[in-house]
C-alpha cells in the first residue's frame, strides 16, 4: 500500500492592521497519515486531485530528520509533531509557486523576493490564498488604497541579497541633469519654437504677396487707394521679419537671441501703422467684396488654391497683429530659462522689456484708430456733420445708447447718446432709413452734474448744464434703469472732476507767477473760488424735478 504524506502546516492568517505576526523562522510541523487508493482512480490522478500532495519517500533513504526541519505549531499542545522530508525537485517546485504567490499577493514582480525563510529550506504556499512567510522589516511593507478608500498592508517581500538599492528618476533630482538639465532643455525648446514659428510666418507673408497682392495689382481689380487701404505696409513687414530669421539662423543654439532682438527693435514700430490700419482694412475688404464683383471672383479663385490652406484673405491679413503679440511670450520663455550667468541674460531681459512696451504702444494706437473711426462714421450720419468738429486727436468715445431726452423748448424724445471723454452729444434719429439729424452738444470743460430725485414724472434720471461760448445750455437724460443711469453718471462726474482740477493746476501756476512778478495773487482769489467750485450737487430737490418738468414740454 502506497504511503503519502500531507503538509499540514496551520500558518497564521493574514493577520489584521495592527495585529503581532508569527515569526517568520518557525519551520513548518507536519504529520504523515496514509492514503488508500480510490477504485477507479490513478495514483497519478490523485496526486494531481489532491493539493500540495508530497510524493511518497524512496525506500533506499532514511534521512534523519535535522531540529531545523523539526518544529512545532499550534497543534503541538495537542502531541502532534512530525518530520517531512522533500526531494529537491519538489523544493524548486515549491519556491517557484511561493514566487508566484508572493507577486500576485504582494504586488512584487516574480524574481525580486528569495521567498526563503530563515530555516534554510523553501516555504511551500500555505493555506487558500496561497501566501507565505517571508521575513522583512515592518519599515518595508508599502500600502494601497483599497477601492473603499482604506489603507492595506502589503505583505513584507525581502530584498534579494547583495542587491543595489534602486532609486526613481524622480527622487533623483528630474531628467538626468537635474534643474540646471531641464531648464536648459526647455530653453532649447523655446529657441527652436521661436525659430520655427518665424519660418511659418515669413511664409504666409510671402504667400500674401505672391497669391493676393501682385495678382491684384496686375489685373487692376482694385486702386491703388484700395490697395493700400487693404494691405497697408505689409511689404514692409516682410523686409523687417527676414532680418530677424537671418539672425535666428545663424545663431542655432539661441545664444544671441537678445542680441538680434535689440538690433531690430526699432524697426518694430512699422507694426504700428500697420495694426493701426486695420479697422480701415476691413471695412475695404466688406465694401469692394459687396460691390466688386472681380474682386469676389478673385478671392474665390485664391480660396481653390492648395497654398492658401483653405484660409481666407482677412485670416492672413491678421496675421501680423497675432505675431507681434507673441514677441513678448516667446521671449519670456527663453529668458526665465538662461541662466543669470547667461552672456545673452541682459540682453533677453532689455529685449523682452522693451517689446511689451512695443506692444502697449501699438496696441493703444490701434485702439485710437478704431476709436477715430467710430467717431467719424457717427459724424458722416448725422446731417451737416461735417461742421461738428467731432474728429480731434484726443477725443475718445467712451458709452452710447438710446434713451429718452428732456429739453427745454422741446419735445420729449429719445435720442442716441454718446458720451466722450470731452462731450455730451445727443441726437434725434430719423424715422426712415438711417442717419440723425438736430444735434445737442454739451461742452463738459465747464459743466455741472445735477441729481434729480424720483417723481411722479421722472425716474433713474440727472440733468447736466454746461457752458460754451457764453451760453448755458442743459438737459434731462432718464434712464430705462437705475444701473444704467449710476454708469453714466459715473463716467460724467469724473469727466467734470478731471477738468475741474485742470482749471486749478492752471490757476495755482497763473497766481504763482504773480507772486513771482512783485504781484500779489489775493485780488484773484474770489474769482479762483468761484471757478472752482464744485460742479456736481449732490441731490436736488422734489421742487427742481417738478420745475424741470414744468417747463419740458
């Protein structure tokens, strides 16, 4: 009758977060016990049923079980003690399953534990879940997160003996070189940005010439005045970005960078005419496309060409104001990555200083075009507009709406408002077709700014009266809504406070010269109170409304 033994090895579970753990040099304590063949069963089919079967002892060796191979567990109050013996074929099975067993449930590639205990012999894998013991420090059992969000224990997986401690990438200080390494590799990936987007748009300058502008001349589609409203000094432009791509290319490495940027700074400023233009470029652009037809077929034609990308005219022409804002970015991007002991430091620092204030300044010189030609398609709607003046070098726009107007000798009505940095200007607007006509100008260098409390009759509004030639005139603006009448009010009140200091500053250095001639500034004094005193009562009274009301008709 054949012989078998089981392992019967009671290993402690898994114990709890927090609980003692058994010794991981206790051996393993086993007891024999004889298998009786089943009918109709192999002995090689039982082996394979049964789990962690040991093959039977050969006869030929009777080994004399060593105290290392001998111990006892917690069955031993109970007697039960024995020694195994297992061949070396079964010791390699067993330590290849514990490697096994030790990566699914520790999480540790195979290979990297000895998953040998301190008894000099492999611990087979014990119990269902298939785990060992395996000695380690407490300090070396990492956690996870379960998907309930509490922190597990990873069993303890000793390192291989006389292994290398490994160190991340990351703990070591970044990508190879350290931070010294990476700002150089993003400076460098800055430079070659830089140079590559120069590339891409000295191209599409080119493109712009060769596909829209020399084809429009030759066939006379247009002016010369369109021309030139349409494309400003864009031929200019491209002169200027040319020199720059020179220097970027015969410096790869980016190491004069600043150096090439401050040799052409000046030449940065032709961007001014050019985003100033603009606005007058497309309105051109809507007016020819409407009313020529050669023009339109033109621009379907460029469209079917493969060079245009499938972008329009208006995509390129806006092209160089996208540049330009990108100057600063660009340089940004390289300067905060040169080292401050850099030969080309000082000069990225000047170089990205003074392209933003190029920038600002062109920018503010596009908003003054688009503001000077706001105001002069407001003054060429209005009848005899002409005569009004409305164009000045300093004037900007700054609200317009509708909403009602109260003037004396005059029939309530809304009117269209605009506000300017130096003006109030309202008019009547006609009833068919567009255009206005009977203008009220109000001069506010020499105004007042009158609240009116709410009446019966008049809700959300002020009066203002201002002075010009020596005559006085005024009028009662109502607002749809309190919001809308606290922002005019607003703007208007700093409008008349800005002018009433100028009128001080003036008066102080007209009184101080005085002084300084063998005058004496104190027979001016009443006249200077006089001017300067405050132009914005803070709230009238019921009776002023009803008085204003009384005599509006």
């Amino acid at each position: 009758m054949l012989s078998r033994s089981l392992p019967t090895t009671f290993p402690s579970r898994s114990p709890a977060f927090g609980a003692p753990q058994s010794s991981p040099s206790a051996a393993a304590t086993t007891y024999s016990s004889p298998q009786l063949p089943r009918p109709g069963v192999g002995a090689e089919a039982q082996q394979q049923q049964t789990r962690h079967v040991v093959p039977p002892r050969p006869a030929s060796v009777v080994p004399t079980p060593s105290p290392s191979q001998t111990s006892t567990n917690s069955n031993s109050r109970r007697g039960i003690s024995s020694s195994t013996y297992t061949p070396a074929a079964q010791q390699q099975s067993t330590a290849d399953s514990a490697k096994k067993y030790s990566s699914v449930y520790n999480h540790t590639p195979a290979g990297q534990g000895s998953g040998t205990p301190t008894s000099g012999r492999p611990t087979p894998p014990l119990g269902r879940q298939g785990s060992s013991i395996l000695s380690s420090s407490a300090s070396s059992i990492p956690a996870f997160q379960s998907k309930s969000g509490s922190s597990i224990h990873r069993r303890p997986v000793p390192a291989a003996a006389g292994a290398a401690p490994t160190t991340s990438p990351a703990a070591a200080g970044g990508d190879g070189g350290g931070e010294e390494g990476k700002k150089d590799r993003l400076r460098q990936e800055a430079v070659r940005e830089l140079s590559q987007t120069e590339q891409d748009y000295i191209n599409d300058l080119e493109l712009v010439n060769e596909v829209f502008l020399k084809p429009l001349l030759s066939r006379n589609v247009l002016d010369k005045q369109e021309l030139g409203s349409l494309f400003s000094n864009l031929e200019m432009l491209v002169g200027v970005n040319q020199e720059i791509m020179k220097g970027l290319k015969d410096d790869p490495n980016g190491d004069r960078t600043g150096q090439t940027f401050l040799g052409l700074m000046h030449y940065f400023k032709m961007y001014t005419v050019y985003c100033a233009n603009q606005p007058h470029s497309d309105s051109t652009h809507t007016k020819c496309k409407a009313k020529n037809p050669a023009y339109a077929s033109f621009l379907d034609e460029c469209m079917a060409d493969p060079r245009c990308r499938g972008l329009t005219l208006q995509s390129y022409l806006i092209k160089p104001i996208q540049r330009l804002c990108k100057y600063p970015l660009l340089l940004k991007a390289i300067y905060q990555n040169t080292a401050a002991e850099h030969a080309d430091y000082e000069s990225l620092r000047e170089a990205l200083s003074q392209m933003e204030k190029i920038v600002e300044y062109v920018n503010e010189g596009k908003r003054q075009a688009e503001n000077s030609q706001k105001i002069m398609a407001i003054q060429s709607n209005i009848d005899g507009g002409e005569f009004l003046g409305l164009v000045q070098p300093t004037r900007r726009l700054l609200l317009e709406s509708t909403f009602e107007v109260r003037v004396p000798k005059s029939k309530t009505k809304e009117r269209y408002c605009v506000l300017f940095n130096d003006l109030f200007l309202c008019v009547k607007t006609k009833k068919k077709g567009t255009g206005y006509y009977d203008p009220l100008l109000l001069f506010l260098q020499v105004a007042k700014f009158i609240e009116i409390s709410d009446t019966e009759e008049v809700h959300n509004s002020f009066e203002v009266q201002a002075e010009s030639d020596g005559e006085t005139k005024s009028a009662v603006f109502v607002f749809p809504n309190p919001a809308m009448k606290a922002e005019w009010a607003k703007e208007i009140k700093t409008i008349i406070r800005f002018y009433q200091k100028q009128r001080l500053l003036a008066v102080k250095k007209e009184s101080s010269e005085k002084v300084a001639g063998g005058g004496s500034a104190s027979a001016d004094m009443p006249s200077v109170r006089a001017s300067l005193a405050s132009p914005v009562v803070p709230r009238a009274s019921p009776s002023l409304g009803r008085t204003m009301s009384s005599r509006i008709h």
